[in-house]
C-alpha cells in the first residue's frame, strides 16, 4: 500500500495538522500521482469545519491536484510513467447512468465518488484529498495538462476553473451579452477571465474597493462596489446572465433587481444557510435563479484545452503546506489574490 503524508482536520474545531495515512495499490486502469501542486477551494475550509454536516474525520482536503505520474496500472492508456495528470473534485462515479455515458458523471444517478470525505466505491475506504504527497485514481477521472502552461497555477482550474466555465458555457455568455460576476475570490476571478475570453460585457462586483484596480486588470469591463447602492440601481435591468461565487451568506435580492426579462442569475457559492429572496423580483422580470456544480470529465478536459490555447490560468500565491491554517483565516478575510496553492514539496 502506498504511504501517503498529508495535512488533516480530525473535527470540526481542530487545526489542519500532519497526518500520515495509506492509499491503495493502483488497479488495472489506474494511475498513482506524485503530487506537486494542490489548490485551497473554499470547499476546503467549509468541509474542514463541517459546515455543511457532511464532514467525516480525519478530513484530507484538497480537490485541485496537478501531479506527476509514478505508477499505472496494465491497461491504463491516457497517461505515462513520469507524465502530468490534474484531478479535480470528481474520482469515480457508477459509470453507466445516463449522465455518466454523457461525461456528465457530476450528475452521476448514483452519486459522484467525491476527492474527500466520500465512499471509496473500490474498497469501501474514506476518501482522503490532495493536501498530500499522493493519489491514486482512473484514468477516467484524471485529466491531461496542456504543456505550455504553469503547473501551480494550473491546479485551481480543476475546481475554480470548471465551476466557472461550465455555467458560462451554459447559459451562452459570448459577444453581445452583459454579465455580472458577484464575489472577487478563487472562482469570481476565474469566471471573470472567462466571460471576458468569451466576449462579454463584463460587470464585477464585490464588496472591497481595494480590489477594483485587480479587477479591471483582470479583464472586467466594470467594477461596482456591491455597497454603494447608486451604482448597484445604475444597473438596474441591464444583465443577461449573473454568476454569483460568494462563499458568505449574502443579499440575493439586490442582484434579481439587476436582471433584465428572462434572465438568469446562477448561484455556484455555497454558503452555509439557504438564500432568502422575493419572489416578486422573480416574477416582475420572469427571472430564473439557477444552481450550478463543477463538471463532468468530458467539459473538464475541454476547458483545460481551452485554457491551454488561450493561455489562461488562475493568479496564484504559492505557500507551503505548514502556512495553511494561516490561509484559511486569510480567505476568510477575503484577502487572497486569488488563489492559495500548496507546494507540496513542502510536505517532504
Ligand atoms: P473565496 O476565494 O473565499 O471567494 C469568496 C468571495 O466571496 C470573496 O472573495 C468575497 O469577494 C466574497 N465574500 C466573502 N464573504 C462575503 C460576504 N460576507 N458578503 C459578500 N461577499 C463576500 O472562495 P471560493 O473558493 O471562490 O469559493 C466560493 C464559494 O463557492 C464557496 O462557498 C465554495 O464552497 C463554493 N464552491 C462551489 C462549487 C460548485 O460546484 N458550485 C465549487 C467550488 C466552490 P469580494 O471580496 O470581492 O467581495
Ligand atoms: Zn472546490
Ligand atoms: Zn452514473
């Protein structure tokens, strides 16, 4: 059995600490991955502190890996020794399900196989995450790396990333349409790269001043400041699609008012209470409010091509593994620029 090293909460009020646990021997169609690189999602610290109450300790987060490859199983064909692989939020799935056939195993009939805190469906284990030296997983569930892009800030792709382009995708943000980005954190100033790579008018709000340089040198057409209630009514009616990626509990109503007739407003935050919002906002403008959760593999590998012909990646502050409680307080301050990477080289 492979030994794996890794940072670990054991309950909801602890610290992550180091953590020493085994992985199982790859299969046949599995690879097992060296890890370089693991990105800090805001899922991390939610789950770490059990807010959602479906954490199981000890808890190994860490959904954002980008790897190199050390061991392959027989028939493994996508990846060779010594080569990268990226995995992101998603390890396995039942496979067979409608969705699965359509590689959209997020919407596995049976339930994804999470990177953490979930059911191994091979040996009936706890998943543990990439806050550590190694993973093992299929091939299926592992991604290719396009060669001309930086690996450290490559790995929040595998969550920010694809959380941000699959609801784009969606709902058809392109040429022509205005779109509001709501939150300027690890996802918001991915969806913000997006939309503006896409071709959109681009509005970002947030609630701190100092990020409005960052934000137009991130490519937003406009910046508001959520608080400053003249600038959110000279919005009024004027968006074709919201993202919304705020990770705290937060006003909804003020942005359905934004929404033009028939527009949509997408929540991918999760904060740990439900929204409340009017449903006259709704129906005067026959909004919709819409939920979206990362992707399948199939539009994973397609937005890792996309970043790699575009050249995008996400804005990164590298630390090592022994800094991450600190980075937790520190994106709960909203003060990471826009996403912590773990350099896992750190954990040797
Ligand atoms: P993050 O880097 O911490 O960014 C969150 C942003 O929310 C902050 O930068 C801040 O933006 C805004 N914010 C924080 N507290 C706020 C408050 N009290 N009021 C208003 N705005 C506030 O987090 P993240 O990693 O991007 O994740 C964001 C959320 O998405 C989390 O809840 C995470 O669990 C969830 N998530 C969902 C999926 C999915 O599949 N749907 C996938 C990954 C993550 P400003 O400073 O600009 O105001
Ligand atoms: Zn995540
Ligand atoms: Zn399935």
């Amino acid at each position: 059995m492979p030994a794996s090293k890794g940072y670990a909460a054991l309950n909801a009020q602890s610290q992550l600490a180091p953590f020493d646990f085994t992985r199982r021997e790859p299969g046949p169609t599995e690879i097992a991955v060296e890890i370089l690189y693991c990105g800090v999602c805001h899922s991390d610290l939610h789950m770490s502190r059990n807010e959602w109450g479906q954490s199981v300790y000890p808890l190994v987060p860490g959904h954002e890996i980008v790897g190199r490859v050390v061991a392959a199983g027989s028939a493994v064909s996508k990846f060779a020794v010594g080569g990268i692989a990226a995995i992101g939020v998603i390890v396995d799935s039942c496979r067979q399900c409608a969705p699965c056939h359509r590689g959209e195993e997020h919407f596995c009939c049976q339930g994804a196989t999470l990177t953490y805190a979930a059911t191994d469906r091979v040996d009936g284990s706890v998943t543990m995450g990439g806050y550590a030296t190694n993973y093992v997983v299929d091939e299926r569930f592992a991604h290719r790396v396009p060669d001309n892009l930086d690996l450290a800030a490559v790995a929040p792709l595998l969550c920010a990333g694809i959380t941000t382009y699959s609801p784009l995708r969606h709902w058809k943000v392109g040429p022509g349409k205005k779109v509001g980005i709501v939150g300027l954190g690890g996802l918001g100033h991915m969806a913000l790269k997006f939309a503006h790579s896409f071709g959109a008018h681009v509005v970002q709000f947030t609630t701190n001043l100092r990020k409005r340089d960052d934000a137009l040198r991130l490519s937003a057409d406009e910046v508001v400041l959520s608080t400053d209630e003249d600038a959110m009514k000279a919005h009024a009616n004027f968006f074709d699609f919201i993202l919304d990626a705020v990770s705290a509990p937060h006003s909804i109503d003020a942005y359905l008012t934004l929404l033009k007739q028939d527009a949509t407003m997408c929540l991918v935050g999760l904060p740990d209470t439900p929204p409340s919002f009017g449903v006259f906002n709704l129906i005067t403008r026959r909004a919709s409010i819409a939920g979206s959760m990362i992707g399948g593999m199939t539009e994973t590998q397609e937005m890792l091509d996309y970043c790699g012909a575009q050249n995008i990646t996400a804005d990164v502050e590298v630390i090592p593994i022994q800094q991450i409680n600190e980075a937790f307080e520190r994106m709960l301050k909203q003060d990471v620029k826009y996403r912590f990477v773990i350099d896992m080289s750190s954990l040797k």
